[in-house]
C-alpha cells in the first residue's frame, strides 16, 4: 500500500506505525518530520496538483478535515479513480486524538501499533497526572497562539485548553469557545502568573511578550514568567502533543521538579 499523507498530525501517526516506507507525498506542512523520505513530493493542502497525485498513484489518501473548505472535497476528483479518500477531522480533544490514531491504524492494517502508541501516549499523561495531584493552587495562564497586531489564543473546546487543565493550570480564557482574537486589555484585565506562547514566525517570542509595550504590570512578565512552548507538539493533533504537555507543567510548575 502507498499512502499520500495530506495533514502532518496524520504524517506523524503514520511515521509512528511504522509506515513511513510507504508515504509518497506529503503536504507541505509535514515537510521536515523525523522519518519521512527529505525529497517526496509536497502538495497544498487546499489545492493538491491533482494531475500530479494521479501520476503517484497511491493506494490511499489520509486528508485532514480542513481540507474541507465549505464542505467542499478537494479530493473528489480521485476518489472514483481506484484512490481510498480517508478525512480525519481536526480532533478538539485528547480522546479524540487516540480516536484518531486508532482510526488510521485500521485503515493501514496496523491495529496492533496504534494501540501500543495510545498505551504510551496514556502512560505519559497518567505519570504527569500523578506529578500535578498535589498542586494546591493552580497559577492562570494566558497561551498565546498569534502574536500582535492579531493576538490569538483559545478558550473551552480545543485540546489546547484540556491540556492546561490536565497539567493543574487555569486557562485565563477558559470562558471563551474555541479559537478567538485577543485585545490586550483582556490579558491585563486577566493577569495571569504564567504566558506561554508557540508563536513560531518570531525571532524571539518570548522576548516580545517580555518587552511588550503595557505589559510590565502583568505577574507573568513582572516576575518573568513566559515561556516558549515547542510549536509542533503542541498545534499537531498526534499523540506528540505529550511532548507540549512536559514543556507546559515544567514552565508553570517548575517547583515539581526540584
């Protein structure tokens, strides 16, 4: 079986099930992950060359659900051409991202893999849930998503936010739905002990928020408190987000680890 890999979080699981032999595109976000062949083809996710995906003639498809712009299928052209089309909507939760993996993994016939990486995944939260049960008193966070002039962050409904909360914090925006934009009179009003932001597309980050104009009188940046969260783990939904989750508790708890 060939697989064209349309979403990295799909590219990462299937690279997990040992099935990155197999992969004979990418798209152009999963360019660079550990275990991917360096010169495959890369496609636009919105606007895949369906002359060229035909010329790979792959036995599969793994696309992610926001391909689907206005429920329209950018895949539907191949579906009928002898090509399995498989959607993977953007999980919002961690159950949903085990779903997600398990689901792949029967699509590939690799049922017994998929379950040993949800086992691992599974082990790792329970150890960090075991780490965080004496926390008295949870510190708020802000996360920053997308630095000015368009700050972005997330309230209740988005993975993100459940692992805030699995680490023992309080999203300062927990009352907000889903994805929003930010004015910075919300983060002063809110004032949280702790920022972490994964913006990627800034020499430095954390420095922006450190130095950021206003800001002084915030406790994170005050005390110095801001911290860079590794973009991949913590955006993909793959069960690499445990890598976000370690990053996330030693930034607000590092008193947990001596």
């Amino acid at each position: 079986m060939t697989i064209l890999s349309m979403g990295p979080s799909n590219t990462e699981i299937l690279v997990a099930l040992g099935l990155e032999a197999q992969i004979v595109g990418v798209d152009s976000f999963s360019e660079g992950i550990p275990g991917i062949a360096p010169d495959l083809p890369l496609f636009d996710m919105l606007t895949p060359d369906i002359e060229a995906i035909l010329a790979l003639a792959p036995d599969m498809i793994v696309a992610t659900g926001m391909t689907q712009v206005d429920g329209v299928d950018p895949f539907h052209a191949v579906a009928g051409m002898g090509i399995q089309v498989v959607h993977i909507p953007a999980s919002v939760s961690i159950a949903g991202i085990q779903t997600d993996i398990r689901f792949i993994a029967a699509q590939v016939g690799a049922e017994v893999a998929g379950e040993a990486i949800i086992a691992e995944m599974q082990w790792e939260i329970d150890e960090l849930l075991a780490l965080v049960e004496g926390v008295a008193e949870p510190r708020t966070v802000y996360f920053e998503i997308a630095a000015p002039p368009f700050m972005y962050s997330f309230g209740h409904g988005v993975f993100l936010h459940e692992m805030i909360e699995l680490i023992g914090a309080v999203n300062v925006f927990a009352d907000q739905d889903a994805w929003f934009f930010v004015a910075d009179e919300a983060v002063l009003e809110a004032n949280p002990d702790v920022i972490l932001t994964n913006v990627s597309y800034l020499d430095n980050p954390v420095e922006d928020i450190l130095t950021r104009h206003g800001w002084g009188a915030v406790s994170a940046v005050a005390d110095g408190r801001v911290y860079f969260i590794d973009p991949d783990s913590s955006s993909r939904p793959s069960h690499h987000i445990v890598r976000a989750l370690w990053e996330m508790v030693r930034a607000v708890h590092p008193e947990l680890f001596g």
